[in-house]
C-alpha cells in the first residue's frame, strides 16, 4: 500500500519520533529543555471582553440648545430629539418654531448623549 494512504508505515514513524512526555508542572523550552513555571510566569491576564476605555469629552452646557436656538430655560422636547436621532446625518429636520436644521454629526452625538442619559 502507498505511504500517501496512510499506511502502517507512516504510523510506525510518528511513534519513533514522537517526542517524550513532559513531566507535570513543568513546560519545553523551543531548545527542549525542561523548565518549571514558576520561575518566568507572569500574573495571569483579565480577559479583555470587547470593553473599550470611554473617551473624555468636554460637556458644554447649554451647547444642544444653542445649537437648536431653543431658549436654556425652555424644555427640548422629547419628540424632537427623538426625530433627529431617527434622521441620517445630513438630513433636515423641522423645528417647532418653523425653522429647518441640518443634522450634523456633533448634533447627533449631543441628541443621543441626552437621549441615553438625561431623559433616563
């Protein structure tokens, strides 16, 4: 039988070369010598789960309701800023007061900023 099959031969070969086992609590060195654990084991690492470090940003007060022209003291409302984040940036979005804005990014990112943490 051909050795490309797999044959007894080829099996004979793998157990003459096989390697000898490494004793418990020890590990093979690419030279192969033994060596325990201990003398060049670091901490063991947290897993990184896909978690990034959040990013400082400045929090300009006032700055969402400049950017709207709607009046501090006056309430965004809730359907307003829950339109704009539903619109692509680029679009226009139609105040209350009559006015169109353009949806720009820094003006998604304050209306989803206010979405998920000032109306929670």
């Amino acid at each position: 039988m051909p050795q490309h099959y797999g044959g007894s031969m080829t099996q004979a070969k793998k157990r003459k070369e096989a390697k000898p086992k490494t004793p418990r609590g020890m590990h093979r060195m690419p030279d192969g010598s033994l060596m325990k654990g201990e003398k060049h084991q670091s901490k063991p690492k947290t897993p990184n789960l896909g978690q990034r470090k959040p990013k400082p940003f400045d929090l300009k007060e006032g700055a969402l309701s400049k950017q709207l022209g709607i009046a501090e003291k006056d309430k965004i409302p809730k359907m307003l800023l829950r339109k704009i984040d539903k619109a692509k940036v680029g679009d226009m979005v139609k105040l209350p007061s009559g006015k169109e804005i353009k949806v720009t990014p820094l003006l998604h990112k304050r209306v989803r900023f206010v979405l998920n943490i000032a109306l929670k």
